[in-house]
C-alpha cells in the first residue's frame, strides 16, 4: 500500500504540474496568434484548473470505477464551497459582485440540483439510478449556455482586465503543450490505479477514495488560486474561481465523463449529492446575512467546520 500512495503523490505532482505547463503554454501560444485576453481567460485558463479533475473522471469512467467519478465531481464541489471559501473568507472577509450573486451562484446551485433530479430515476421512474450518455450531453449542452454567458459578460465591461500569460518561443510553446498533455494523461492514471487499489486494501468504497483523496488532490489548483487571490484581497478571483470550478465541474467533467461511460449511481451517493445542494444553499444564505453581499469571517468558520464535520462521517 505504501508503493500506491507514493504512486498516487506523485500522479498528483504530475497532473498539477501539467496543468500548470499546458496553460502557460496554451496561453503563450494563443496570445501570439493574437486571441484576446478575455477569451484565453475563458478557453484556456478555465479548462487548465478544471484539468485535472476532467482527466481523473475520463481514466476512471473507462476503468469502469464510476462511483470514484461521481465522489470526484460531487467531492470537489463540497471542498471547493465549504473548504476553499471557508478558509478563503476566514483570510478576508469576500465581497460578491451582483452577477456572481444573482447569476452564477445559483448557477451552480442549479447544477447541483440536477445531478439529483437526473440521477433519482428510481425515486421518479422507478428505475436505475443512472446518468446516461443523453443525460451528461444535457449535461454538455448548459455547459455551452455558461461558456456564451461567460464571454457576453466579459465583452459587455468585465474583459479590461488583461491575463498575465508566460512569454514562450513558438517552438518552447508547443513542447510545453505536449509535456503538459503527458503529465496530465500520466498523473490521471497514476491517481485512478492507485486510488483503486488503495480502496481494496483498506476496504473502503471507491465512492469514499473519490470524496476525499481524489477530490482534495484535484482541488489543490483552486485551493492555491484562492488563497494567493484573497491574500492579495482579489476577493472576485476567490470566489469567482470556486463558484466557476463548480459549474465545470457539474456540467463540462461530470457531462464528458457520462458521454464515456454512463454512470451508475449509487443508494449512497445520494447523501454526498444533497451535501453538495446543502453547500450551494449556505453559500447563497451567507451572502445576504451580515454586511450586505459579503461572505464574512464567522460564515467562513461555519463552512470550514460543516466539511470538517462531513470528512469525519465519510471516515468513521
């Protein structure tokens, strides 16, 4: 066992660091063809912290392990709202612009409610609980709603702000890109394999491995953004990066994974999919009580605690 956990420690070097490198890369090379700034934001930014998770859930859809893809998806979206922002707005209180929340938050809300809706077709039909392939192009499909609304926001005011990108040859550029590809591909099989045997030795459900070790190894890019963010009191990233991560995570990584293989859910899993509706309600409550649209201190302290809380039942 201790072979796999140095495996999945170094499966999650490899993914984030070629994250990070196919980014920059994508990002330097987009620029000299002349993308605008908004766009690369948008397009290349986006999709390299969502990454990490997208490739995990492709490698465990195609292994088969479909409940570590659900815990993936359902487990970072409960650390990034309880975990990240909680710690986030505990640094410094996080001031939510109007779009983020009359838009983007129930957004991903929204999102959360639909695994639930799509996946009890037990509750509703009476019959197996299943995202199916039509189900996660559904899936794809408010993906692309998000994607348009995100670039008519950002050309209608929110776009001045320039993207700081990484100044590569052409040559250097493409090298990059194909370096990041393999660490992404190399660490996503790494954390899948490892994750699963680590499950079968200790005798726990892959569900359980997807909700904590996955989901926080895969996390780790917003968890840094965030943090660096609010430091730094670029509240809107803090929060703008997690509520974002989330929609993704829902509609682009839980849609393509489904379009792989279609996802049985199980009876459990329905208990992690109410804690992320749980989640997504605190958060739009939180906004509105204290000092006007703002997320302070002891709400963060209350979030922090609730994953804390959550992580100790998944365990015990």
């Amino acid at each position: 066992m201790i072979v796999d956990i140095l495996l999945i420690l170094v499966g999650f070097v490899a993914l984030i660091y070629g994250a990070t490198k196919l980014v920059d890369a994508a990002s330097s090379l987009a620029a000299k063809m002349g993308v605008p700034s908004i766009v690369i934001g948008l397009t290349i930014v986006a999709f390299g912290t969502s990454a990490p998770e997208l490739v995990v859930n492709v490698f465990a859809a195609v292994s088969g392990s479909t409940p570590m893809v659900l815990g993936n998806v359902l487990g970072s979206n409960i650390f990034n709202v309880l975990a990240i922002l909680g710690i986030s707005s505990m640094i410094y209180p996080l001031t939510v612009k109007t779009n983020t929340t009359w838009i983007e938050i129930p957004l991903s809300l929204l999102a959360a409610i639909c695994v639930f809706v799509i996946g009890a077709d037990y509750m509703l039909d009476g019959q197996e609980n299943l995202i199916s392939r039509s189900d996660a192009i559904t899936f794809l499909l408010f993906f692309l709603i998000f994607l348009v609304y995100n670039l008519f926001t950002a050309k209608s005011g929110a776009g001045e702000e320039e993207i700081m990108t990484e100044e590569y040859g052409t040559g250097k550029a493409v090298l990059f890109i194909v370096l990041g590809l393999a660490g992404l591909i190399v660490g996503g099989r790494l954390i899948v394999t490892s994750a699963v045997s680590i499950a079968e030795v200790i005798g726990i459900s892959e569900r359980v491995i997807g909700l904590t070790v996955v989901s926080i190894g895969t996390s780790l890019p917003e968890l840094a953004t965030s943090i660096i963010a609010v430091r730094k009191k670029n509240v809107d990233i803090a929060i703008g990066n997690v509520v974002g991560s989330n929609i993704f995570n829902i509609f682009l990584i839980l849609g393509v994974s489904g379009t792989v293989m279609p996802l049985t859910i199980d009876e459990n899993a329905f208990f992690d999919i109410t804690v992320n509706i749980v989640a997504g309600l605190l958060l739009f409550l939180f906004i509105f009580t204290g000092k006007g649209r703002q997320l302070e201190r002891w709400e963060g302290a209350i979030l922090l605690v609730s994953y804390i809380a959550y992580l100790t039942y998944l365990v015990i």
